[in-house]
C-alpha cells in the first residue's frame, strides 16, 4: 500500500503543478529534492512571483524511521518505527480576489520493534481560505467535494465538512480560518472498509482538487482590485500563519520528525500584515467575510 500510494502521489503533483503553471502563465514550479537525515526525503515545489500564484507549494515526502518519543507518548507506544508520505499543498494567489487554498492527501504506517505493522491509516482534506466571499465560489468548491465523498459513501461529505470546521477553527480569535472543505484524518482498515476502499476514497478526493479550485481562480484572477483589498488580503493571511505555527498538526509533525524546514514553512505567505485591533467597516464585504467565518455555514 506505501509503494502504491507513494506513486499515486507523485503522478498527482505532476498533474496539480502542470494545470497551475497553465493557469498562472508565467512563473513555474521550482523543484528541490531534498533528504532527511533520520530516512526518507521529498521533493518540494515552490512557484512565485506569478502573474497569478504570489506563492504556493505542491510538495511530496516519505520518510522513515524512530517515532519521536512526543508521538510515541501519544499513540501510547514504545520502540515504535513509522513510515510516512502524502501530498501537502498551499496556494496563495497575488489577487485578493482569488481565494488562498490547502490541500493534504497522506498515509501513515507504524510498526512495532521486530518491525511488524501495528497500525496503518489515511488522512487529508482540501479547504478554501477566501479573503472576499463569492458565494458561487462556496457552493461549487463543496459541491465538487461532496460529489467526490458521495460515490464513496453518502455519509461522508457532512462528516468530513464538519469535521473541517472544527479543525481549521482559529480558537483564540473564535473565527474560522476559511470556508472549509473536507478534512479527515485515521481511516483505518475496519470490518465494513478494507485499506483498499480508504486507498480509493482518499484517491478520489484528491482527484476532485483540480476541477473543485481551477475554476475558480479563472473566474477571479482578472478582477480588479485596490491598494486596501490587497491590505484586507494581507491582514487576513496573519490568521492564516497563526493556525498554521499555533494549532496546525502537520506542520508539528513535520518540526518533531526533524521534516526539512523549508518544506514545512512553505505554507507562509510572503507578504503579511498584523494591525493591532482591526476591525472592518460595518456593512463592508469584508465584514460580511468575518461574520461567515464565525458561524459556518451549509454550502450545498
């Protein structure tokens, strides 16, 4: 399952970075292959300074080796090895019109001391971080999603919608951080789902990531825009960083698994801003974005 899932996620990174340089049409992806000292490696794709991407990364790892003792103490294990890849992707375009995205496709597996798999599971998601609310937008992002989780299960799409606003919540500003998505994390094999049937869900989603963001950054990436918006952007980019150092579990991951650093941090935007005690306009859209974010809402 490692080796088939490693693959997948290869041949997706080729397909996720060709469809955004044709939609940036100017920069492309910069590629690093990089080792990590403990096991595995990766190879990391960076794009800036586009006509449309200000920045993003669509990254791959599988690394190896001794769970640190801090996830150890979590899975209530000792001498435990692990096993590790996935897809890790965030894209924050240069117009405050088009929305910033993340989108996480990865499979774990743990082994005991004489090297036998313990456990194993899936995990991953797609969310959208809107900096202006098009309403359009919201509808079609989750209909893609749920149109994904539906062949699957029609259960699925509530409970991982809802399971995203609940992860990507901003507790200590009581906000959302983005109009959310999917996330789901530990499928593991079960009596009623095999690993196989996790692998083809799980598959299927990040499928669906072109046709569900695409679109619309082609609706948006020509709309115009003022000096202030760009600022709102940037503004909200600082929620965006603080979900990420302050609660977010993969970037934790990667920092206590000694991951490569720049791989990690590549999440952060470059440009962003942190105004003490802002507050928008009463009536303003961006108002209107805030008042979303702190009650989240049905899509489709």
């Amino acid at each position: 399952m490692k080796e088939k899932f490693y693959q997948y996620i290869q041949n997706l990174q080729d397909q996720i970075t060709s469809a955004l340089e044709k939609v940036d049409g100017k920069s492309v992806f910069r590629e690093d292959l990089w080792e990590r000292p403990g096991g595995g490696g990766g190879r990391t794709r960076v794009i800036e300074n586009g006509n449309v991407f200000e920045k993003g990364g669509v990254n791959i790892s599988a690394v190896h080796g001794i769970l640190p003792e801090a996830m150890q103490k979590m899975f209530n294990v000792t001498d435990a090895n692990f096993y590790a890849c996935g897809l890790s992707m965030v894209l924050h375009p240069k117009n405050p019109m088009v929305p910033t995205t993340h989108a996480n496709w990865r499979y774990f597996e743990m082994y005991d001391k004489e090297g036998n798999k313990v456990r194993s599971w899936f995990g991953g998601g797609q969310d959208l971080t809107p900096y202006y609310l098009f309403e359009e937008d919201a509808r079609h992002f989750h209909q893609v999603s749920k149109t994904a989780c539906d062949k699957h299960d029609p259960e699925f799409y509530e409970k991982y919608k809802k399971q995203c606003d609940a992860y990507f919540w901003n507790s200590h500003r009581n906000e959302a951080r983005g109009i959310g998505g999917l996330f789901f994390d530990h499928l593991e094999e079960t009596p009623e789902r095999s690993s196989q049937q996790w692998y083809d869900f799980v598959t299927e989603i990040g499928n669906s990531f072109i046709e569900a963001y695409v679109p619309i950054v082609e609706r948006r990436k020509e709309l115009p825009y003022t000096e202030a918006q760009r600022t709102w952007q940037e503004i909200r980019r600082g929620r965006y960083v603080e979900f990420n150092l302050v609660h977010d579990k993969g970037t934790l991951f990667g920092l206590k698994t000694n991951g490569r650093i720049e791989s990690i941090l590549m999440s952060l935007p470059s440009h962003v801003q942190w105004v003490y005690d802002h507050h928008p306009e009463k009536g303003s859209e961006e108002e209107k974005l805030l008042n979303v974010l702190q009650q989240p809402r049905e899509w489709v």
